[in-house]
C-alpha cells in the first residue's frame, strides 16, 4: 500500500524552491501519494480558516503521515485534540515561539501544547538559529510535547531562505518504516 503524506505550509507558504515542495515532487516519483493543500490567505491567516481547511483535507485525503512547517506545526497543535485519526508519523518542522507572536498570524497565538499529537512516531526539527525559535525555547517544548528531537546547527527557520531546497533528512526519515 502506498503512503498517502499531507504536506502543510506555514506563513507565506512553501512554494518551490522550499523543501516542501521538493519533498512534495520527490515522494511523488516514488509512489507516494501526496496532498499539498495552499492554505486561504497564507500570507495573512486567519486559525479558524486554516482549522476548516485542515479538518475538510484530512477528512477527504485520509493521510498516513504529516509533515509540517513553521506555523503549521501551530496550527496541528490547535486542530489534532479535535481529529479523529492515527498516523504513522508526523514531521514538525521549524515550530515557531510560544512567547513572540507573528504579528502576521495573531489569530493562532497563544497556541496549547497538545496532549495527543495523533502520531506512532513523532519527530521535532529545529534549528540553532532559527530566527523564530531558539534552540532552548525548541528543546522545551520538545519535552512538554514529550517527542524525539534533531536540533541542526546554523539551519535557520528550515526554509529555502536558509538554503533549504532539498531536505534529504526529511525524505529518508519519512520514508524509514515506522518503528
């Protein structure tokens, strides 16, 4: 059976050359079935929308795995208690702070930790410069959300800004059987 990966966007989108997108393509040539949804007014979200478009995509998709970046790890936190659903995996890519709101994206904040994320396996990536979370603020809400965590050194947010248009780590990791 072939996977089936939603792929989820933060502010402004993952448009290629991010990773997203290349991730999106790569899974596809090897037969994954992939939904990469553009989130309404991405460039000024507003959560209730996100919400709706979230629930509707996993509702029709079904997917086995979720990978997502910057705010849409915010927006997973405020969605997955309300989803009745069990993946395999889920990525969280470059979370952004609890405590300095994207003026951009008011509505998500404050954002809850997730008792139940709706994942077997679950990974954390962050960064130990990312502009919108640091190293520290990224290792304890690791721990409050009780997942494993890869911190990469100088990455930025994990974006095509910082240099992230291919990200292998993230292709091989999903495409690992669960354990």
């Amino acid at each position: 059976m072939n996977k089936r990966v939603l792929v989820l966007h933060g502010l402004g989108g993952s448009d290629f050359p991010h990773w997203q997108a290349q991730l999106s393509s790569d899974l596809i040539k090897d037969n994954y079935i992939v939904s990469f949804p553009s989130f309404p007014s991405r460039d000024n979200p507003q959560l209730d929308e996100w919400k709706k478009t979230l629930k509707k995509e996993i509702e029709h998709f079904n997917p086995d795995i979720v990978v997502c970046h910057s705010l849409a790890n915010v927006l997973w936190f405020h969605t997955c208690d309300e989803l009745n659903i069990k993946l395999d995996k889920l990525m969280l890519v470059a979370p952004v702070s609890r405590t300095r709101v994207v003026e951009a994206a008011q509505s998500f904040y404050p954002y809850p930790i997730a008792k139940d994320l709706k994942a077997k396996e679950v990974i954390m990536i962050a960064s130990t410069n990312d502009p919108y979370m640091s190293k520290e603020e990224a290792i304890q809400l690791q721990e409050k959300l009780g997942v494993n965590i890869e911190i990469l050194e100088d990455a930025g947010h994990i974006n095509a800004s910082s240099g992230f248009g291919k990200f292998d780590y993230a292709q091989e990791w999903l495409k690992r059987e669960t354990i």
